[in-house]
C-alpha cells in the first residue's frame, strides 16, 4: 500500500465496521515436454495443427503513483508494525498440525534462522486498518503458528487482485478463489527497502524459532522443488474443483487431459495423440496413447474418458464443469484407444474443455454416488495418471508429490525434477523471507515487495497475464440491490485506479466488465468512476441525505449493507470500496469468514447476504459467465448472485449453438451487455500473476496456461 494515501481529514465516527469471523480449518485437497520448451514438440501424426481458438495477450499496467485524496487519511499507526501485527495474529500456536517445518524439504541458501538473526519482539494488536476512520475493528480471529507449515488457512488466496497462481482465488480462490492480501507489504510507516527489511527480519526470526522449537533442519535434498501456495487445495477432484491452484496441480501435475496447449495457446496432442474432425466438424474421432497408467498401475482408456464425461454432465455431481460440455452429444467407443466424441452442432473451434478437464479413474470411482462426489474420499487422496503421482498430504499445511518414473515418453516422460511439495504460507512477508532463505523457490508476491525481489540478485520476478477477476457480488433479490440503480451506483463509486495503485502497485488492470479485454471475445467496456453520477441515481432510487447528514436514508431506514470477504487481516481493497461508498452517504460494515462458512453462504439456493467480494477463476471460452448466470446451471458453484434472466439464458443458448465465430462472437457480446445493463457484480480488477522464483530453479515460464504449465521442466540447479 503506497504511503502516499497516508493524507488526513477528520475522523468519521461511525463510517463502518470490520469484523472477523473466527477462521477454521479449511477442506480438503487431494506435459509435457519433458525437458523440451513446453509446446514446441508437435506430433507428426497429427492431422491438422489448430490453433486455440481464444488467444490473449499481454497488457500494459499502470504503476502510477498515488495521488494525495482528501477521501483517504492514512495507514496504520507505525506501532510496533502492522505487517508484524498480522503476523502476530496469524501465526500463534493452534492445536492441529504435525509441527514440522518448511527446512527438511531443502532448497538452496541459509536456513531462515541463519537468514535473518535479529528478533523483533511481537506484540498483541488488532487488525490493520489502512484508513484512520474511528472505525470498530472488532478481531474475534484464532491465533496461528508462524512457521511455514502450520498456519491459518482461512484466508483464500485468490481474492488477490494479483493472484498467487491460480491467482484465488479467493475462492481464488475464489476463487473458489477467494483470498488474499492486498499488498499488505506497505504499512505506511517505511517503504523503502531498509524498511521493508526490518518487517522480513520480524517474520524470518519467527519463522526461524518455529523451526528451531520442532527441530527442522534444512533440506540435504536439492531435487525436491518447493513451491508456497497462499491456501490449502480445495479438492484433488477435477470433476468438482474451482480452486484455480487445485486445478492446475490437477492439469499440470497429477492427471491429464486429452489434448493440451502451447505456450502460443495452440492445441497440441496429450492422452489424445491424433484426431481427426468429420467434414461438417460435427464428430472428432481421437487415437489415444496406449501405454498411459494410473499411479496404481491399471490402464487408462476410453473407459475412463467416457466415465469423465458421464460424471461432468451428471446434475447431481454439482460439476462447475458441466456447461462446457452442454454442446457435446455423445459418444463412439471404437475400442480402448480409440473413440469419437459427437457434438450437437458444427464446433468453429477446438472446444476448450479438451485441454482443461482432467480425467479420472471409473474403476476408483464408479462406485460412489454423483451426489456423493464432492465428499469423496478420492477429493484428499487422490491416485492420478499424471507426470507427478500424489504422496502425502498435511491438511492446511502441505502436499506432496513425487515424478511419475513411469509416464510415457510420447507424452514427455518423467518430469526432469524428482519431487515437488506445496506448502500452506499465510503472509507475504513470510514468503519473501523464505525466497530469500532458500527455503522456498517459489512464492505469490505482493507489489509492494516486487522491487525487493528485482533488487535480490538471488531471485528472479516474473509477472504475467492471468484468467482472474476480483468482483462484486451483489443480491439482486435483497434491498437495496433489488434497484439496479443502488447496483450501479454502487459500481461508479469505486475507484478501481486507486485500488490498484494502493494495493497492488499498478499490477493490475481496472474492470470495465467480467472478461479482460486481450480475450477475443471480450467486449471493450470502460470502467465507470463518477461519484456525482452515483449520488444522483441514488438521489432517484430514494435514498436521500439532507444538509449536514452523514448516511442516506429512506423512509427513516439507514442505507448500510455488509460485505462479505475472505481477505486478509487488513483487508485494503476492502477499505478502499468502504471509503468509496462512504463518500456517496452508504455506510458498509465489512464481515471477514473463513473460507468454509463464505463459500457456503455464496453458494446457498437462498441467497442471504447484501453482497460479497470475491475472485472468479476465468477460461477462455468464457464458460465461467454461463456457470454463475445461466439459469440452466442455478444452484451451482459460481452461481452467487442467484441473477437468472429469460435474456441471459437466450444468449447463453446462442452461445452454445453458434456454428461459426462470427455467432460465438455475436452471442458472447449480447451477453456482456445484458450483464453491463442489469449489473448482478461490479467487475473491480483483472488480475496480473506476480511471483517470485529461486534463482536456483530452472525452466520455469508462466502464462495465461498458469503457474504449473511448465512444472515437468523445473530443475534446481546444484
């Protein structure tokens, strides 16, 4: 958070609240080229290279500095340290968890407790709060341990306008992505590197004593890549996973799909090593490899390809998937190896899903339930067919995996490294100081560090384009968002450009609408900041403010509405929209939850929230809109708003049914302007994926693909 909104005006007595729910703990988890460039290997079997038929580019983002607004006051105090403050609260002892810390996985460098020796002595203190509002700040939060591997994993990571991978998500992780720390490396009190490095010795020395106090020694092993994930994995299930990281552990590591991407985003063979599209491009029949195996030796066929499809399409499984498959017809099983998938309608491009939905073992799952999946003990100990085979896991502190010897040579072979572990970090302070031991060779960083990491001549910064969108969520069903006045009102006033010039360092893209504009399909809206414009809509939907009052009103009822997240402690973006909202007379309260009781509430068939802020895991073929507004797919995993119109579903049918680009196009833009005109979300931010990576470790490259795309390749340098 820039220092530079640290300006003051006189304090608000009663602007708004934040309250912190107490965090439990969260549910379960469960290429390659070998050591080629990723995409660059094609087969000569293949019939027609095609090229993917959505491809995005790079943007351009702002890193302006902040300007001085008398809507802002300032950070928190510099008492002790408001980045140690969190720390504090974070990583106190909790009950669960093996103790075991982060060092016995290795990596290169010191240890964190020969990193950084000077301690910084920790004191008690409530939740940071960018704002100097007298606002109530009200910590009913549990106690965490501060070491790498037992730590809160309430907070979802992909809220983060600059997701860690998956960005989160908040749930990220969201989304489903939602979760996460909105640059919390600025407190306001010294941003300069000297500063920042007073916080890292506070976090290393208490993640060094963690260590010391459960007897970790660092790692001998120098073959085992240890990469920093902001929250557990939700589920090792492709047929119910949103989590963004969980998916591509999923794509990249532990299972596979039939067809898979370049780094161009051009289709490449996979599990399905030839195909060929019938003239009217109506049936694809695939030639798959033979030799695949699961981890527990049974044979991968068309059997499990079949039972993939069955589980995705099946209702009662709840699949976020299963709209992407509403163009598939059936199938043709020709023998073990060999099949043809029907469509419906002529596909004027590769269908995305055959290079994003994992497939899964039918002698393994068959047996249980599609109402039963999601709670599958398959979800936590998953066996794959995937370069990496799963090995161990510590919920809310890590997951294991190690290289699959055994993966077929004509689907990359062996990954070049020999083992790769996940770990549970809850802090972007944590994260550097790990980077910078050698404990960890790869981490989510927050902007404010990104030039901490650029001035480490031991670590390299990579930033890239990422699918992921921070939101507003709203309630259409509920006062005062059932007036898509008070909706819009509420979009023009947030100031997107300064939440990511505070937050995330101009690393990020303000939303004009829900798909980033390097899509194809994207329809080019510009993001709408007009405060008077805003006081006046909600001046026509009656709520009014008369001389000298603070909030509106009407009919003698206050206009205040909660918000609910799954931020971090300080939650930055959160205040920001607070602060904006207060400057148009709405009092909001902020509610923070643990992912578990967020995701519940968002997910619930009676939707009993105001609104909510969370991260929505995009695809290029933008089949995400359809799972949170499609009328078809109502009560699924991205259906928050519960906002389902006879317009929107006759978009979504053109959709579905388009026979050529030019109607996919057209259908996707009717779309983007019904939900531009009835506003169920305000899209905030387009995130940018910013990471910081050992420079030990090579052959990493990150892309729209995602974090993992290149993981076969990692190779830690001796």
């Amino acid at each position: 958070m820039s220092q530079e909104i640290c300006e003051c005006r006189p304090a608000l007595q009663d602007s708004g609240r934040i309250s912190h729910t107490e965090r439990r703990q969260s549910q379960p988890l469960g290429k390659p080229p070998g050591r080629r460039a990723v995409g660059e290997h094609c087969n000569e079997c293949q019939r027609h290279p095609e090229r993917w038929g959505c491809v995005c580019s790079g943007s351009r983002y702002s890193e302006q500095a902040i300007e001085r607004r008398s809507a802002i006051r300032g950070l928190c105090e510099p008492q002790h340290g408001a980045e140690q403050e969190a720390q504090q609260e974070r990583h106190a002892p909790e009950e669960e968890g093996d103790g075991k810390g982060i060092g016995k996985y290795g990596g290169d460098g010191a240890p964190l407790r020969e990193t950084l020796a000077q301690v910084g002595t920790q004191h008690p203190a409530e939740p940071c709060r960018i704002l100097k509002y007298e606002r109530l700040v009200e910590s009913q939060i549990r106690s965490q341990p501060c070491d790498l591997l037992r730590r809160s994993v309430g907070r979802y990571q992909e809220l983060r306008g600059i997701t860690r991978r998956d960005s989160h998500q908040r749930e990220r992780e969201s989304g489903h992505h939602p979760e996460e720390d909105h640059g919390r490396g600025d407190t306001g009190e010294d941003v300069t590197h000297e500063g920042m490095m007073r916080h890292v010795r506070r976090a290393s020395t208490c993640l060094a004593f963690s260590l010391l106090a459960v007897g970790c020694q660092q790692a001998e092993r120098v073959d085992t890549v240890v990469y920093a994930s902001g929250a557990d994995l939700e589920s090792a299930d492709p047929v119910v996973t949103i989590h963004p990281m969980a998916r591509q552990v999923q794509r990249h590591a532990l299972f596979v799909t039939l067809l898979k991407l370049d780094s161009a985003l051009n289709v490449q063979p996979y599990f399905a090593r030839e195909w060929e599209w019938s003239p009217d491009r109506t049936q694809l029949r695939l030639e798959l490899e033979s030799t695949l195996r699961w981890h527990d030796g049974e044979p991968t066929t068309s059997a499990d390809v079949v039972f993939t499809l069955e589980r995705v399409r099946d209702p009662a499984a709840g699949s976020p998937r299963q709209a992407e498959l509403a163009q598939l017809d059936g199938w043709d099983v020709h023998g073990p190896h060999e099949m043809t998938l029907r469509f419906r309608l002529p596909q004027p491009a590769m269908p995305g899903w055959l290079a994003e939905l994992p497939l899964v073992p039918r002698h393994l799952l068959r047996g249980v339930p599609p109402h039963e999946q999601r709670r599958a003990e398959f979800g936590s100990l998953p066996v794959g067919n995937g370069p990496y085979r799963f090995v161990h896991r510590d919920r809310g502190e890590r997951w294991m995996f190690e290289a699959n010897e055994d993966f077929p040579q004509s689907m990359g072979g062996p990954p070049a490294g020999k083992r790769f572990v996940g770990v549970v970090v809850d802090g972007a302070t944590t994260e550097f100081a790990g980077l910078g031991s050698g404990e960890l060779h790869v981490a989510g960083i927050s902007p404010g560090m990104a030039e901490l990491v650029r001035q480490d001549p031991r670590l390299d910064l990579l930033t890239y384009p990422v699918l992921f969108t921070t939101a507003l969520i709203f309630n259409p069903a509920r006062p005062p968002f059932d007036d898509v006045r008070v909706r819009r009102a509420f979009d023009m006033a947030v100031d997107r450009e300064r939440i990511i010039r505070a937050a995330f360092a101009g690393l990020a893209l303000p939303a004009g609408g829900p798909v980033a504009p390097d899509n194809p399909l994207a329809l080019r809206l510009e993001p709408r900041f007009d405060p008077n414009q805003a006081n006046a809509l909600l001046d026509a939907a009656g709520w009014t403010r008369s001389s000298g009052e603070r909030w509106r009103s009407r009919n003698g009822v206050r206009l205040s509405v909660e918000l609910l997240t799954v931020g971090s402690a300080d939650n930055a973006v959160e205040q920001l929209i607070q602060d904006d909202l207060a400057d148009i007379g709405v009092r909001m309260e902020i509610r923070q939850l643990e992912m578990g009781s967020f995701l519940s509430i968002a997910r619930a068939p009676e939707k009993r929230f105001d609104m909510l802020i969370t991260g929505v895991p995009g695809d290029l073929s933008l089949s995400y809109l359809a799972a949170m507004f499609d009328s078809r797919l109502a009560g699924g995993a991205l259906d928050y708003a519960g906002y389902h119109t006879p317009g929107l579903d006759s978009a979504f049918a053109e959709a579905r049914t388009a026979t050529s680009e030019m109607e996919l196009q057209k259908a996707w833009t009717t779309v983007q302007r019904i939900l531009d005109s009835e506003l169920p979300a305000s899209w905030l931010i387009h995130s940018r994926g910013v990471q910081g990576v050992s420079g030990s470790l090579q052959g990493v490259h990150m892309d729209l693909r995602g974090e993992l795309a290149t993981l076969t390749n990692w190779t830690l340098r001796p």
